[in-house]
C-alpha cells in the first residue's frame, strides 16, 4: 500500500498577510460548524418519545388521539355494542340406553325387543264396549294405545251402521310367543313358522303398541277384516288414529312377514300419517328419517282430517304450525346430547332400536 507524499505549506515567507487572510475562513467554518452541531440537538430533543423509523422507509404507525370538541373535531361515538345472536337450539341429554326404548322403536326379525318384562307391568286390559269387542279377556295394551283403539272402533261402527272391531291378539310375553310359534312349527313346519309367527323376542307384540284386528257384525257374525266391506275404511283411516297396517300386501322382501291384513301398529298420529304420506313400510320409514337433522333440515307434517301434509323445515326458519320430526345419531360412549328447536317445549324422544334418536316436535296451531 502506498502513501500520499505531502509538502508543508512556506508559511514563513507569507508572513503576517497569510495568517490574517486563514483566520476568517476558519472563524466561519466553526461557525459553520457549531450551527449544525445545534440543530442536531434540537433534532434529537424535537424526536424524543416518537418511534423510530423502520430501516427501507416505513414508518411504523402512530396512534393519534381522537379530536376533541375543543379541535373542532366534536367528541368521539362509541361502536354499538351488538346484540348476541339468538341460539337456535338447546340441548337435552339422553342416555344411550333408552336406544329400545319408545314408541317409534322398529321390532323385526333383525331387531329384537329388550323391555317385554317392563312392558307386561304397564299395559291395562282391553275394555269391552259397544263398538270394541275381544276374543279374549285377557287382551292388554298401554293406555294411549287403548284410547287410541277406542276412538278407531267408535269410527268404524258409525261408518258400518253399527258393526264392531274384534281384538283378537295384543300384548304377548316370550313365553306366549315361544308357545305360538312352537306350535305353528308342529302344524306347518319351520319354513312357515318364520314366515307367519315372529321369533320370540323379536315379535311386535312385545311392544304393547301392536294390536291383531278382526271384525263383528250388528248380526253377530264374525268376519276377518280383509273380508269386511269397510275394509278399505280402515286401511285409509288406521292412520287418523295413530295406526298403520304394519305387513302390507308386497312387501314381503323388505318386512320378511307374509302379507297380514289384520296386524296394525300405534306409532302416535304424526308418525302413522307421515308413514302413510311416504307410501313406505315401517323398515324404509325408519331408514328414510335419517336423512333428516336439525342441520340438514327436519321433517315437517302438517296433519288434517283423512291424512297429512310433508314437507322439509329448516331451523332457521320455522313455520309457526305443524310438526317436526328428526333423527339424532347416538354418540359414542353413555349418552347423546339431542338438540331441540329453541323455545319447543312440547316434544317427545323415542330411541330407533338400532343407531340413533327420534326426535318428535310439535309447533302448535292444530
């Protein structure tokens, strides 16, 4: 590396003119010098308290204080606080026992029944009255399914000009049961025992919701249902009352029981009408509510004299009448927590016997 040479200025042979002409511009420069160094200062103590630049020239932001009336700015509004949004629903906690337990439960061949023993402790005996007989004394049903039955028999003799339907089987024990079919094995054999007669334990009548019907003329004279010219009546009306006929004709493949014109089961007004509305058997109407949530949108049935009405309701926007009708699958572990329309008291739950909850909601205005 090399070095610049430098050469002493003869300041001796300038003599007193030289130092003279020096002074001022030396005297300026510092001048120069301590005005720079002050502004500096004035700088610094101007910045004190403000955030720093960030490197590349932004700048960081500065909360700036609202203008005060004072500015003529006016005094600042507060935001609205907003209101909470409404909940659309309220959950209920049901234990994953009650899975067999209810009025919409399906009992077949692949569903067997659990509760026959609790259910002999609740049904009362049919009463005989003018429009209801019974071929046996010991015929015994819960009480909606008995006042349910009378109101169904009391249509029919006024239709009939005084005929009257016959109870020919209700409530049955897995004893009973084991006895019927045990004997239809030894009369038809055990092909058309499992065609005709429920395995016991597996049998409707177990319920106490399921009732054999027969019919009774004014005359005395006992007709099978099928054979009675209001027979139809009953078909179209069963369901005004809380009925369906449970093994219609065709549907064999899918209920595995033979066709039984006389065999009806309660499932409560709503249920039977929606049923019937659907056109469906009790094992693709239990299948079919699953696509219906709270979610995704409930089943709506709005009942009127000789039928009803389905649509599909959301729980956005719930009509003001009618009923509501869902499915809740169970959850994992003891219990299920089943979400019920906001401000719908009126509602009842009924497990499936397989997978989930049926949920039943009434809106009023019937």
């Amino acid at each position: 590396m090399g070095y610049l040479k430098t050469t002493k200025p003869n300041t001796l042979k300038r003599g007193k003119a030289f130092y003279a002409s020096a002074a001022l511009p030396a005297a300026l420069a510092a001048r120069a010098a301590l005005a720079v160094l002050l502004s500096a200062v004035l700088f610094t103590l101007a910045c004190v308290g403000e955030k720093p630049l960030v490197p590349g020239g932004n700048i960081v932001s500065v909360d700036t204080p609202a203008p005060s009336a004072a500015d003529g700015g006016g005094a600042s509004t507060p935001e609205p606080t907003p209101e909470p949004t409404p909940a659309l629903y309220s959950l209920v906690r049901i234990e994953n026992s009650k899975l067999s337990d209810g009025m919409q439960v399906l009992v077949n061949y692949n569903h067997s029944y659990a509760h026959t023993s609790a259910v002999e402790q609740l049904v009362r005996p049919v009463e005989k009255s003018r429009e209801l007989l019974l071929a046996k004394a010991d015929a015994a049903l819960l009480d909606e399914v008995l006042t349910a039955l009378q109101a169904f028999a009391e249509g029919f003799y006024e239709v009939t000009g005084g005929d009257r339907l016959l109870v020919t089987s209700a409530f049955r024990t897995e004893q009973y049961q084991r006895e019927l079919y045990d004997d239809y094995v030894k009369q038809h054999g055990e092909e058309m025992a499992r065609i005709y007669v429920a395995d016991p334990g597996s049998s409707e009548h177990h319920t106490g919701y399921a009732v054999d019907l027969s019919t009774m003329s004014k005359d005395g004279l006992r007709i099978p249902l099928i054979e009675h010219e209001h027979f139809d009546w009953v078909n179209a009306h069963c369901a005004d009352h809380g009925f369906i006929l449970r093994y219609p004709v065709g549907s064999e493949e899918v209920t595995r029981v033979a066709y039984e014109p006389w065999h009806f089961r309660y499932l409560g007004r709503t249920h039977a009408a929606a049923c019937t509305a659907l056109k469906m058997v009790y094992e693709e109407y239990i299948e079919h509510l699953k696509v219906y949530t709270i979610e995704s949108g409930m089943l709506r049935v709005e009942l009127s004299e000789g039928g009803a009405e389905v649509s599909v309701a959301e729980i956005n926007a719930l009509p003001s009448s009618g009923r509501l009708i869902y499915f809740v699958p169970a959850s994992e572990g003891d219990e299920t927590m089943l979400p019920i329309p906001a401000g719908c008291n009126d509602y009842s739950v009924s497990g499936n016997n397989e997978d989930g909850f049926i949920v039943t909601v009434s809106l009023g205005g019937e």
